[in-house]
C-alpha cells in the first residue's frame, strides 16, 4: 500500500471520529434536554392533576343535613357546595346556605348566608356574608349569625337591620333565646342607642 492511500484512510477515518465526536458532543446534549423537559412538563401536570383531584376530593356538591331532637324539632341544613377540613374533621365549610329550623308548634325560622360553617357533631353552625333571617313577619339582615344548639340560642351580629311589620330597627347585636323564644336587641357601647323607626 502507498503512502499517498494510507494518507487519505487515516483523513478519512480521523474525518468519521471528528464527526462522530463532534454529533455527540453538540446533538446528544440536546436530545438529553429535550427529554429532560418532557420529563419536568410531564412531572408538573402530574402535580397540578394531584391538587385538582386533592380539591376535587374535599369538595361535595348539593349537600343536605337533617337533624331532628327528642322533642321534635327539626334543622335542615342545604348549601350549593362544601368542602371538607383537613385539618378539623367534624367542620364543613359550605356555600350558598339554606337552613330551617322548625319547632312543634312554631313558625319556621328561615336562614340564608353566603357561607357557612356548619359542626357535624353538635349541629351549631356559623352563618356569614348577606345573612338573612325570616321568622314569621320578621326579617333581621346582618353578616353573621352565631346558631348554637347547645344554649339554645341564635346571636346575629354585624350591620343588624330587624324589621317587622311596624317596626325597623338597626343595631349592633340581636339575641334570640329558642327555648324562651325572648328577642334581645343591643349595642355593643354602651354609650350607643338602638336606633328605632316605628309607625306609633
């Protein structure tokens, strides 16, 4: 074999690995990097996926709670949606709340709210944003009402507005004892007054 042969294999060979090394080197990478980033696309929507379904686990639609006493009285509780507390078991939060509570021989008291929340185990439930109360002729709008079976008491509270077929009034706190079936209207200063619209 000649020299002049034996030169152009040994080109031609060191042509091959340079283009070899040179495909690895700058190719490869960018394989390696592509896979790399399906894989953290992949691994995110994965991750997304889990919260949606955690979410979707802890969220009931069109719930209804019905609970009835010794002596016949019935609360039924209804809300859009609710989601359940990780953190404390025997609470739900729920949304667009309908409640009633009717008592033998009583009229019904009708309660509204944005959200609730609602305890399973003692039924007391914390109404909040837009409550609306009717009783009768009575309507009371505030943005809580503290419903607490336990006392036998409703506490309503914030920007109170009561108003019967004679009278408004506005104050800061209305107490309504279910047993006694008493109505307390206050302040929470003393130095404040109830202010009170009434047709006599």
């Amino acid at each position: 074999m000649d020299i002049k042969k034996l030169i152009q294999y040994g080109l031609l060979l060191l042509l091959i690995i340079t283009s070899f090394v040179f495909y690895y080197q700058y190719f490869t990478d960018d394989e390696k990097k592509v896979d790399n980033n399906v894989s953290e696309n992949v691994s995110e929507k994965k991750n997304i996926t889990e919260n949606l379904n955690d979410e979707n686990k802890n969220l009931i639609e069109n719930l209804k709670y019905i609970s009835e006493d010794l002596l016949g009285n019935t609360y039924i509780l209804t809300a859009q949606s609710a989601s359940l507390k990780e953190d404390k078991l025997n609470e739900v939060q729920l949304f667009e709340v309908n409640a009633e509570i009717a008592r033998e021989n009583q009229e019904i008291i009708y309660i509204y709210s944005k959200i609730a929340n609602y305890n399973k185990i003692n039924n007391n439930t914390i109404f909040k944003k837009k409550v609306n109360v009717k009783y009768g002729s009575q309507i009371i709008v505030s943005e809580i009402l503290d419903l607490n079976f336990k006392d036998n008491l409703i506490k309503i509270l914030e920007n109170v507005y009561y108003v019967d077929e004679e009278t408004k009034i506005k104050a800061d706190k209305v107490e309504i004892d279910l047993l006694d079936e008493k109505l307390k209207i206050s302040m929470n200063k003393k130095k404040d007054k109830v202010n009170i619209i009434s047709k006599y």
